[in-house]
C-alpha cells in the first residue's frame, strides 16, 4: 500500500514528468486522458511522444473501458499509468490497474486485487476540484448503475499539480469543480469518520477554496495555485472519511436533471446544514466548523454557501413532480449515508430535495448573496 504520495508542485511542474517517472522507475507508461490535456503533456515532454494514450473512455467511465485500457497496457508492454484531466480519467486510470490485478470482474468489483503486475500510477488532475487525485477509490458505471472501486493500492502513487491546466477550462466546469472540492471538505470535516487528523484537510480545503475562489475565477494565477492545492486537500480528507449525504444525493440529481456533480453537491449541501443545526449532538461540530469558515454563527454558514451559488449563476432547479422526488429518494446510497453524522430517514430526504429547490423569496436571496459579496473584508 502507498501510504505517501510523491506530490510535485507549482506551474510548470508538468514538464517534470520525466522526473516523476524515474521516481517509479516507469519506462513506458501508458497515458489515460483527452485532448487537449494529452497533447499538452506531449509537449512538455517530447520524449513520451511515442508512449500510448487510452481516450477510449465514457465521461461517466464505465466498468467495461478498464478492458479496454488493460488490454492496450498489455499489448504495449507498459509498466506504469499516467491519468491527466479531471476525475473520469484519473478514475479510469485506476480502474484498469484495478483490472490488471484481478483475477476476474467479480475481485475487481470486491476490491480483492493481487498485486502481480508492475502498475505505479501518477495522477495529473486536470481540474480542481475531485480530489481523485488523494483517494484509493474509483467511480465506475456498471449496466447503467453506479459503483465503487476501493483498495488502497488504488491511491496514486505520484501527483503532479499544476495548475497551468486549469486556465483554458470553461468557466462553468471551474465553478462546479470548486463547488465539488468545497462541499468535501465541509463533509469530511462533520463526517462519523472525521478525527483530528482528517479535520486538519478537511479545514485547509475549505479555507482554500473559501480564500481564493474570486479570484481565481477571475484569472488570477497565484489563486488558481491555491485552488488546485485546496482541491487535493478535499481528496486527503475524504480519503480518510469518504463523503456524506450531500455526495449520495447529487448522482441522480446529475442523472435526471443535468446538473454537474459539483453544482448537484452544493445544491442540497445548506439544507442538510440546516437540518442538522435542529440536532444538540450536532452544535460543537457545527459551531467549530462556523468558527473555522470565519463566521461564528452557524445558522451564517448555510446562507454563505447559499450566496456563492447565487453570485456564481448556478441554477437552482424547480421542484420536480412526486415522482420525480421519489425516484431522487430511492437513489441514494445507503452505504454513504452510514457516514452522515445524523440518521435520515427516507421522508428527511425528500424533505432535503424538495426544500432545496423551493425558491428563496427576494430578500433572503439579496442577503446571502451580501455575506459571500463581502465575506473575508477586514
């Protein structure tokens, strides 16, 4: 198991593969990502020109590509990955070591891996904001449903962070991958999983993106930096905790209504806030939490969190039909759920879809858009 990951870090630090690669003693990997990503990390590194790209890959990856890529790492004699771009290729990329050290779908799936096959991977995430980076777990699609690829030997063993990959994504995508790495954060830290150590992430995640999120989305380069930092925080800390009820909730919502994960993340993120204030187990963590954000009241942070969906256009969805609201319900993943730091019930849910798509009236929208306008002045 990789307890430690070789991180490079800093603009440029891309052209540095080479370097990384000596470090695992790879000599031909195979590369997992898209273009432009793939052409960018061909340029940096004219040497790699003649190693194999594996593209062939769903943006919602599903089990069966990992055959695909296994079958090309076996063709082409390679003994290592690399994955750049966002969480669908570093997710592929584990899914085909996954692939490679199992003897058949079924120990793939279990997490039952024999480590017979050279394989070290070094993860370049193309976005801020999965964390996919930190984490020994993969998210694939199988028949049209959702599962999870977990063993520790799934975690990269080398990260290179460079957040000149970040300047020519659409400022959507920056906006949701933000929103994604933001909401992990603040669910890992109330986790049932959460210590002292998995806060320490889960805190310098949430701060970082708090800090830097306007200006870099405004272009600031030193922002991106620390946004791509935060982002691999977010990914240390749910690595030690997993996500709660805010991640379970927001797969169907990107399913049935089109929203990215990051955006369907936060969409339900303040109310489950808000529900858990009404719990008197809850307030130490909540008003420590509040504390760390800067703000003190709790009943301020699902307010801030709604205003930055607002100042950043993220629609608010209408509430859908009953049966809409029931198939939402009956989607979510109980198994996640076990981490949520209080017990919700099926009504609770439904409850939490249902008022987080009721519209805010006018003047409850001005003033939560005020506390993220002027939140962080002296």
């Amino acid at each position: 198991m990789n307890q430690y990951q070789k991180v490079l870090r800093g603009r440029n630090s891309l052209a540095r593969t080479g370097e990384m690669l000596g470090n695992f003693r790879i000599r031909k990997p195979l590369i997992v990502g898209m273009e432009p990503l793939t052409g960018m990390l061909l340029k940096k590194n004219p040497f790699m020109a003649s190693f194999p790209v594996f593209s062939g890959f769903h943006p919602n990856p599903d089990l069966s590509d990992s055959a695909y890529g296994a079958e090309l790492y076996r063709k082409e004699n390679c003994d290592g990955l690399i994955s750049i771009g966002g969480g669908s290729s570093i997710d592929t990329a584990k899914a085909v070591k996954a692939r490679l050290c199992s003897e058949n779908d079924e120990n793939m799936i279990g997490g039952r891996l024999t480590l017979n096959v050279s394989c070290p991977h070094i993860a370049v995430p193309g976005t801020a904001g999965t964390g996919s980076e930190a984490t020994q777990t993969a998210v694939a699609y199988l028949e049209g449903s959702k599962i999870s690829l977990n063993h520790p030997d799934l975690r990269p063993d080398g990260v290179i962070l460079d957040a000149s990959l970040l300047d020519s994504l659409p400022l959507y995508h920056k906006k949701s991958c933000a929103l994604d790495a933001l909401s992990q954060g603040i669910e890992s830290y109330w986790s049932r999983q959460a210590d002292n150590d998995s806060r320490v992430h889960a805190y310098l995640a949430v701060i970082g993106i708090l800090d830097n999120l306007k200006p870099y989305l405004s272009g600031d380069i030193h922002a991106a930096d620390e946004m791509l930092d935060a982002s691999y925080q977010s990914g240390k800390a749910i690595q030690m905790t997993r996500t709660t009820a805010a991640h379970a909730m927001s797969y169907m919502l990107t399913k049935k209504l089109g929203l990215a994960h990051g955006h369907a993340c936060m969409l339900t993120l303040p109310v489950l806030w808000e529900m858990m204030s009404g719990h008197e187990e809850m307030l130490d963590t909540l008003k420590d939490l509040s504390t760390k954000m800067r703000l003190g009241d709790i009943q301020l942070v699902p307010r801030l969190l709604k205003g930055i969906m607002y100042d950043l256009n993220m629609e608010i969805p209408p509430v859908p039909d009953e049966k809409t609201l029931e198939e939402l319900t009956e989607s979510v993943n109980t198994e996640r759920l076990d981490n949520h730091p209080v017990k919700l019930s099926k009504e609770e849910i439904k409850y939490a879809y249902r008022k987080a798509m009721t519209p805010d009236s006018d003047n409850v929208k001005q003033a939560c858009t005020d506390i993220w306008k002027y939140y962080g002045r002296a």
